[in-house]
DNA sequence: TGCATTTGTGTAAGCGCTTTCAGCACGCAA
DNA sequence: TTGCGTGCTGAAAGCGCTTACACAAATGCA
C-alpha cells in the first residue's frame, strides 16, 4: 500500500491533479489521458491512501459506536444493522467497547477523534462528557435513552408496551409481581419499562435488581426471589433475564406458566425457541442501528441539524410463558394499546 | 475538534515543534514552556487530529476484523477479546460484515486503506484477495482457518477434541451418528471437526448440512433428519445448531439423552442452561481475539515478520445431553485425549 | 576565561491527497 | 483578423501533524 499518486502521475505522464479528477471523476479528462492513468493504476496497483484523501477532504468516512459490552443479541442486532447501513453510506464503523476500562473518557475523546460522528448507546459515556462532546460540535446519535438537548436520540417505545405488558398479565387474574432485573440507570430503556408497568400494578409489583442483563444473572436473581413469598408472575427486563428466570423456576420444580408467570422484552431468537415459549415485547433492534446510521448521516452531511427525537413502535408478542390462552380465538386488542403497541399471536 | 496546533502554538507564544514535543514527550522542552503550552492546550481544548498525526506517523493505529456476519456468541466473543487487546495496545478497531454483501472485495480493500492490519475470521475474504493483499504488504491475522502461506493463523484445535468426543460418544455404546451442519467451506473449523468425528466413527456417522449455523437452521434440518430413521447420536457443529437440535426433539416427543443423543461444540454460554445440559468442546473463544489482536501487533510493529500459526487447546465437556453417566464419577481421559484436549466434568 | 557540550527552540520539509486558479490550445462567431 | 468561450491540464496551496536539522543560549570543565 505505498504507491502514491506521484508515481502513477509520473507513469502516466501527466500531473498528480489529472491523476485525481481522473479516478473522483471531477473535473474534465481528456479520454485519450484517463485511458494512461487508468493503465497507470492498474499496472502499479495503486489505491489511494485513506489518510491522505481523509485530511484533504476533511472528513474520516467512519462512524463510531460506543456500547458497554457485547453481551447477547441485543448489542449485536443494533450494531449490525448501524454496520450495514454505514457500509450503504461509505462510511466504515470503529467500535468501543467500555465495559470493564479505565480511562473511558480518553478512549472516546479519540474516538471522536477518528470519526465523523458517533453513535453512543444508552448511557455507555458519562453525562458531562457528553455535553463537552456536543460542545465540541461532534456528530451524536444515542440509542435507548432519553432525550437529550444537542443530540439525536432514536429508541423503541417502552412506556405503553410496558403498560399493555402489564394489563395481559393483570388479564390473566395475577396479583403478585416481581420486575426482574431493576433499572441501574435511570432514562434508559429498562427505567421506562418499569414506570410503565408500575404505572398498571402499583403497590403489586416489586422491583429486584439483577447485577447485570444476562441470563446468569437473571437466573441468580430469581432463584433466590423464588425461594422466598414468591410472586404469581415475574416481569423481566428483557429476554435474557427471563430465560435466566426461566431455568431458575426449572430447577426449582416449577411449572410455568402454572405455577409461575414469565415475560421478557426484546424477542431475541431464543424467545420464541424458550420452553415455555416467551411472552414478550418485539423491539425492531436492526432498525434502530439503520436508523441510526442514517440520523447520524443526516447530522454529518448538515441535510438537517436541529436534533430529532425517534421514538420506533412495538409490538407485544404474546406466547405461552405468561399463562394459559385459548386455543385459537384471536386475542383482541385492549383498549390500552390504542396507539401504541400491536398485540401478536405468535403460531 | 479544529482548532489546531498552530493555534495552541500562537496562544503559548512557541513554534508548533515546540507544542508538539511538548505534547509527546519526545526531545527536550523547558519546564517554563511546557507549562505554557500545556495551558494553551487546556484554554482551547486542543485534541491533535487525529489525521495529522496518522499521516506523519505513517501509521494509523487501527486495526481492522472481518466477519460473516454477527450473529450468535462465537464471533461476539472473539470479537470482544480482540476489541480488548487492541485498545490496550492503543489500536481502534474498524469492523467489516460481509454477509449478505456485493462488492466484498472493494469493502475489504478499503478497510485495508484505513488500518495498519488486519483479523479475519475463517474464509471471509476470498483466496485471490488475500493473495493479493499478502502480496501488497497488508499484515494479516486468520481465525478458524487452515495455515496459510503469509500470513498468520491462529485456531482452537478441533481434529484431536472431535476423535474424543467421537469416542466419548461411542463409549456410550451407539452405533448410528449424524453430523448436523456439515461442513461448507474445506479447511475451517467444521470442516476439521467432522474429519475428526469421521476418523473414529468412519461409515456409521452421515453429514447433513445446515444452511446456516444457527439455531434455527439446526432446528429445521434436525427435524427432517429426526423424522426418518434417524440417528441414536448427532453431533452437532457448534453450539448453536445443537441447540435447534434438541428443540427438534423436543417437539418431535423425544427424549435427550434417552432416546437420542445431541452434542455441540465451542461451549457458549447457553450450553450448560440448555436442558438437557449440552456436552460440548470449549474453546477459549475471547483468548482467540485477544491472541489474534496481539499477534497482529507483532506484524505490525516488526518484532517478527514470520508467518506463524497458533492452534489454542480445547476441553471436552461432558454434560448430560449424550447419555448417562454414572452419578459422581470423575471420568479419566480416555488415552485417545493424550495430547489434545482435557476431559472435564461439569458440575 | 575559553571551548566543548548540552539543552531548548524554530524552520522547514515532508506525509498523500484535493482543489483552486491560471494558462494554453483550439474552435467559432463577429 | 480579433475576441471570446470551452476543454483540458499543471502548478501550487492547503489539510494538521512529526521530525530532521540548524542554531542560539546555557552549562560544564579545564
């Protein structure tokens, strides 16, 4: 890769800008004098450094995305689905991870030192470096969490997902809650999912931490909230949790949904593949990554630069993990879900 | 992010040199000025661009992964312990999807443009353009895959850990496999897996291939397989595709491991939780990126130049889902296991 | 005190591109 | 013939850094 323009220049016969505006294609060209560069480039096998077109363009081409860990589906739908749109765009995408580093504020100052803009999921950077970010003019898109003055934010709706959540289950006759897997952060998705079912139960339902999102941890957490006075139905925080939940309520000798009602949120793969099948909220986790990269492309071409606030619908899967249905009668929309999530049967 | 070193020079009243020497550390600079420049640094919030110092460092302190696609623990993981060591040894990394992708040469080559090495996981990137790119001087690091002329090759052993689990499996005194996910690429890792199977168990052991390695293809084609005279024991290529496997069963009314054993291979998270808990190999899937990322580091920075090709020790582990074993007995390694990987009991 | 080192700093030459600007040659209408 | 585009090309000025080199000032030592 150390072939430069001025070779092929030399080559070819003809100035370093003719080499140029023959391969971007500005600027006219004679016919005959592309003909000798494109020779020129393909016998020397010359590409064009990245860095040198990057410093005279003024921009990287490249996105970043900042995430705390890549644990399970959920990371990996986004991030894929924010890779492939990026990619669409020509820009290529430079990862960080948080998780577990020191330093968190140098690694993303260089990050956006490398980028043209970046998308920084939930609360995986601090607040107040946010706001030296936003000072600083750089490209910002944050994905579940709240809204946010100077940036873009794009989420799935929780709050009357959650709601509608809740409502099936008080359908079902329930009476004692458990939320599995209590929000550490407040703003973020799992904060407004527990708002929203609290906002239904009340006094009903309790909130259990997990130490982390995974199914260990929610298999830990529920182990030991099952030994106790334990509830008639456990809302889990997301899918992994409630998978966790699940195998905890196994290993105990419960019968779900009989003796134990389980939901999760996310519908991750492993959801509709869970005995009993999970009942769950349906979050479109590749799209919030496209959406993203394309908010993000918006911000850095300046097609737009007052900050939007993306709110993507839901849709409330409803399987057998949460209590026994009728066999085939369609289940009617609540009144609840108006305008907000779709219910679902899933075959 | 443009304020610039001449800017901090002109405020601290020194020559850009000055600034940045004082910035780096290299060559000497009076306590006095040191100070000022530092201050100006502070007063204008200086970040040195990340472009300028690439493009006169001839370097770009990035690396680059290519991958399939991200789909399930294996390549999230790998991924997660090359993110790690990279960004200790300062390297941002640069991530490239090629699923579902035109133009994957042109991806690839740019990504060459813009990191100074670069990962890529099994045959992602087809043979005439890793010649090309061995050719052009682009430091390479394989994973999951056969040596290579050029480049390094780093693998989790698989030949040696498939005869064991072969014969592990023909200890339990069956006498019909399957091998679910048969390979499609020669020379990766599944493709040694079922040489290693079919060693031991030679004409008693069919392939069958999944689309994918994914649950859900492991479902599909475990079902089709499991409807006709089917198998006493299926081996299964990873993880994943025994997972599907054992919800084929499940829902075909067989009992694991009674009426049929199911085994996997890499050991991911979901294989002890699996019910029956899966018997599986486990391969030090983070070790594979974190040994990937510093051998890259290697290349890059000169200490060697020579190819070499790493192959990283796995441990069979022996759960329920191929047979019963006796309640508390410490199984010893069978002699076939000499050398290659360690028998393990799970709790 | 004189001379040889250090030490500290600035100048300027890259690094590999893009792009503005000026210039040249040509064709065509006046 | 003059004048005026028009099409094509090259020189050169950046883009934001690092660092070799030159040089002045400060220091060490006899």
């Amino acid at each position: 890769m150390d072939v430069t323009i001025y070779e092929v220049a030399k080559r070819a016969g003809v100035s370093i800008a003719t080499v140029s505006r023959a391969l971007r294609g500005t600027g006219p060209v004679a016919a005959k004098t592309r003909d000798k560069v494109l020779k020129a480039v393909e016998e020397l096998n010359f590409t064009p450094s990245r860095l040198g077109v990057s410093l005279a363009e003024g921009r990287h081409a490249a996105n970043g995305v900042v995430f705390p860990d890549l644990a399970g589906p959920y990371y990996t739908q986004v991030l894929l689905g924010y890779e492939e749109v990026a990619a669409e765009l020509g820009r290529s995408v430079v990862i960080l991870s948080t998780k577990g580093r020191t330093r968190v504020n140098d690694l993303i100052k260089d990050l956006a030192g490398r980028v043209d803009g970046m998308l920084i999921f939930g609360h995986a950077a601090p607040d107040p470096l946010v706001a030296e970010l936003v000072r600083l003019g750089v490209r910002l898109v944050f994905v579940s969490r709240d809204p946010l003055p100077g940036a873009d934010t794009i989420r799935s709706e929780n709050a009357a997902s959650a709601r509608a959540l809740a409502e099936h289950l008080a359908g079902h006759g329930y009476e004692r809650f458990a939320f599995l897997g209590a929000p550490l952060t407040s703003g973020d998705d799992v904060d407004e999912r527990w708002r929203g079912v609290r906002a239904v139960l009340g006094g009903a339902i309790e909130a259990v931490a997990t130490r982390e999102y995974t199914v260990d941890c929610g298999f830990d957490a529920a182990k030991k909230l099952l030994k106790g006075k334990r509830p008639e139905a456990i809302v889990c925080s997301d899918d992994e949790v409630a998978l966790g939940a699940l195998l905890a309520a196994e290993e105990l000798g419960l019968d779900v949904p009989g003796d134990l009602a389980v939901t999760g949120w996310d519908d991750i793969m492993a959801a509709r593949h869970a005995r009993p099948a999970l009942t769950t909220v349906r979050q479109p986790m590749r799209e919030l990554g496209a959406r993203a990269a394309r908010a993000l492309d918006e911000l850095i071409t300046g097609v737009r630069d007052t900050p939007r606030h993306l709110v993507l619908t839901t849709e409330l899967v409803v399987r057998s993990s949460c209590g026994a249905h009728p066999p085939s009668a369609e289940r009617p929309a609540s009144p609840a879900l108006s305008g907000g999530p779709r219910p679902l049967r899933d075959p």
